[in-house]
C-alpha cells in the first residue's frame, strides 16, 4: 500500500489520507497506518505540524484530495472530513493500539464511505 513520511515525490498524484502530528511522530501512529492499510487506502504522515489537533485535523483532510485528515497528537487521535465545521471532528479519542489502528481504519473507510467500525 502507498504510505509515506515526509514529502510525496514529485508529480505524484495518488489520492491519500492526511496524516498530520503536532510535534513529533507519536507511539501509536504504527498501529493508525497499518488500521488505514487495512482498508487499502493510501496516506501521508506529517510531522513538526504547529496548533491544536482538532485545527491540524481539519487543515490534514483540507489538504487532502480524499477530504479525510487524521491530527495526532501524543496518543490523542482525531479524525476530521473537509465539509464539517472545522471545530466539530467526526472522531476526537485517547488511543492505545488497538484504538490507534481503529481510528485508522475508520479514517479510511469515511475516505470509502463504508460503515465505521466501533471504537471501543
């Protein structure tokens, strides 16, 4: 599956989720992308991202051609479309693993428009 960290080459075109972290790439980011291949959807991981997570969310699915962005930050994970009020994420949960490769998923499904799978 097409997941990168750092800039996307040149003349690359594909699609991809925006997978945006405030600071440093966090603990459980792993676990998020492996959520997102899963579902065979493509992204890109971002990291030094300044603000609030919600705001990175939302600027992370405005950038992105899908409309879907995930803002990480520490083991907070927040899922955010282009077309829902910038302070209003479909997802905002604490992550562990397990959690983190849900949200992923559910990143990648909203990109699909499939049924998301409960974040327990």
């Amino acid at each position: 599956m097409s997941g990168c960290r750092g800039p996307v080459e040149k003349g690359d075109e594909t699609p991809r989720i925006g997978v945006w972290c405030v600071g440093d790439v966090p603990e459980h980011l792993p676990a998020l992308e492996h959520g997102i291949e899963e579902e065979r959807v493509s992204w890109v991981v971002r990291s030094e991202m300044g603000g609030d997570v919600v705001s990175v969310a939302y600027e992370a699915a405005s950038d992105s051609a899908l409309r879907v962005g995930v803002g990480v930050d520490g083991d907070r994970y927040v899922v955010h479309h282009q077309r829902l009020p910038r302070d209003d994420p479909l997802f905002d949960v604490r992550a562990d693993d397990a959690r983190a490769r849900t949200v992923g998923s559910n990143a990648a499904r909203l990109a699909k428009r499939m049924p998301f799978k409960p974040v327990d």
